[in-house]
C-alpha cells in the first residue's frame, strides 16, 4: 500500500501548534523526520509554520476583510485558482491522502474536505484540537448570542458560493458536521464524545518549564454586564493575589471594545500592566514570565493549552460571574474544566 501523505489546514497559531503536534507524534512513531516529512502539507492563512514541512509544500492563502478585495474574488477567482492548482499539483497525484482540519466552518476547510471526498476513492478525513469546542462537540446553534451559530454559516455559505468556493452548509455540531470522520486526534480522550463513530489518536503537546512569578488575568463576558462582579473581583479577590510576585499583567480580549476592567485598573490606578490584547495567552505567560493565570467570566480554551504545556507547575483559576445564563454545555464545561485541574470560584 502506497503511503498516505497528510494535508493540514490552518488559520490561527494554536491550530499550527496542534498540527506540530501531529507531526511531532508521527515523526516519534517512525523514529525519523527526513522519510516522512516530505508527506507533510499545509494550506494556512499564517506566515509562521510548523516545523518539517518543506517550503514547495505550503500552500498560504491571503485573506483581506475589504469590500474592494471581496469584488476582485467574485470576478477574478483567484483563490479558487490558488487552492485548485496546489491540490493538483502537489495533493491529487497522491493515491492516499488524509486531510486534518479544525473544523467545516470555515470557507477553505469546508471547500478543500468535500473536493477531495467527491474525487478521491482512498480519502481519509480527519479533525484536530483547535480548542474546549471540540472536547464536548459542540453544537452550531440558531440562536446568535452563541459563538457558533447558523447565521455565521449562512454568511459564509454566500461568500463561500460568490467567490467560486464551493461551500456545503453544515449544521448539528463541530464533529457531526463531517459526512465522514475516520480520525480524531485528541490531547484528552477522557472527554471526548462516547458515541463519536471515529478512531481516536492521543497526541501530547509540546511542553516547557515555567519561569518567573508573575501573573497575568483575561476577562471575558460577551453580551452580558459584568461590572458589578469585576468590582466585586477588585474588592475581594485581588487583594488576595500574592503581593510579593513580581508583576502583574492584564491581556484584554481581542473581541472586546469597551473593556470595563482596563477602566477599573485606570480608575482606582491598580498597578497592573495593561499588555497587547492580540497576543496568544499562551506566548505571553513566557515573554513576561508568569507562572499564574487567573480567568474571569469565560471558560478559557487557552487555560486547558496551558495546563497541557506547563502541567502542574502553572496555577490555572477561573472566576466564574454569579449572574451570568448557565447554557445547554455548561456541565460539561465545568467537567472539563474539572479534568484540567483548573481551581474554579464564583463571584457574586
């Protein structure tokens, strides 16, 4: 039997990390990189990639969120071109082919999969971690206060269909959406899905020592207000943060416009420091080294990344707000939470 070369699919840096992940287990499995690594592609949006892939195996798409470049798409076509020639070239002359994506929502993710399971006879369809969504499959809702909604799926249904990208709408949830799943490569098996019809590959993430004494929060309560329990934080549990560590830092979330904690710590003049809200958690707790990480209304997947990277040696707290709606998923949030050791407290 011929070998099966893996096509990745990426648009973010954790996705990336997870796919050096499967790389890095594969490359254990066979005890080499130089034989296999040629079987490695990536389709990305990113300009920083994973490591042993080859440069002529890389196939980066730009994206720009502009009137003036969504006209050029539906005339042009330049990216249907862009990703057809790639998989010509460098994926269809292969007689076993496995594509890893994060999920089908995505335009090119969405385009790529169902292309190749209309075409290929030996396809094998796979899905990686790209965060907490995938540990309780969660579902694509019709309701718009969720994250993963059927508007956002109609949307990209449209944009998808104008600019040549062939889109098939998916509905239900994250890893039922797939017509066909053979694999699922997982950092917690535990807490996947019982009834998930797929083969589940462990896979270990990278991990790193923890330096320095620091602390960083996040702070996330979409469509609802939170300031009454950001106070309330203030006034009870900030005093509890151990004063002698050396800094304490702020990552405000890339979502959020009218941030209430950054106007508290300007306020009441906190001596926290105020850090780019762009950066991934996870790369910020090394540049200012931390060895805290304190969540406060949101069920962070970064906080599970960190727990995978840093073990024991990190201390992981989550605030949940009193007052905030308990969804459909909420208990197994709190088991997963639960699983990752993550000290979990209320604030009323």
């Amino acid at each position: 039997m011929s070998t099966v070369i893996k096509l990745f699919i990426s648009f973010n840096k954790n996705q990336n990390n997870a796919i050096q992940d499967i790389v890095n287990h594969d490359i254990i499995k066979h005890k080499t990189n130089d034989s296999i690594k040629n079987n490695f592609f990536l389709v990305t949006t990113m300009t920083n990639y994973p490591k042993y892939f080859p440069d002529e195996n890389i196939c980066v798409l730009k994206f720009e969120k502009s009137i003036k470049y969504f006209l050029n798409e539906i005339y042009h076509k330049s990216l249907l071109h862009q990703i057809n020639v790639f998989l010509s070239d460098h994926i269809l002359v292969h007689r076993n082919i496995e594509v890893i994506t994060p999920h089908l929502m995505n335009i090119p993710s969405n385009y790529i999969v169902n292309k190749l399971y209309r075409e290929c006879l030996n396809i094998i369809i796979s899905n990686y971690p790209d965060g907490i969504a995938q540990l309780y499959d969660a579902k694509i809702r019709w309701k718009y206060k969720y994250d993963l909604n059927i508007y956002k799926v109609l949307i990209r249904y449209i944009i998808a269909n104008l600019i040549g990208l062939r889109y098939k709408l998916v509905y239900g949830s994250i890893l039922n959406s797939y017509k066909r799943l053979n694999n699922t490569y997982t950092y917690a098996k535990d807490l996947l899905p019982k009834n998930l019809n797929s083969n589940i590959i462990q896979i270990t993430h990278n991990t790193k020592k923890v330096i320095g004494k620091s602390v960083i929060i996040i702070c996330f309560a979409p469509r609802f207000s939170i300031a009454h329990y950001i106070k309330t934080f203030f006034d009870v549990q900030y005093p509890k943060i151990d004063q002698n560590i050396s800094k304490i830092y702020y990552k405000p979330h890339p979502a959020v416009a009218n941030d209430t904690f950054q106007t508290l710590i300007r306020k009441y003049d906190y001596p926290i420091i105020i850090i780019d809200k762009n950066e991934l958690l996870e790369e910020s707790v090394t540049k200012y080294q931390c060895n805290q990480v304190i969540s406060i209304g949101t069920f962070s997947t970064a906080l599970l990344n960190l727990r995978l990277i840093y073990g024991e040696q990190i201390q992981l707290t989550m605030f949940e707000i009193a007052g905030q709606a308990k969804g459909k998923n909420y208990e197994a949030l709190i088991r997963i939470i639960d699983y990752f050791k993550i000290d979990r407290h209320i604030l009323h």
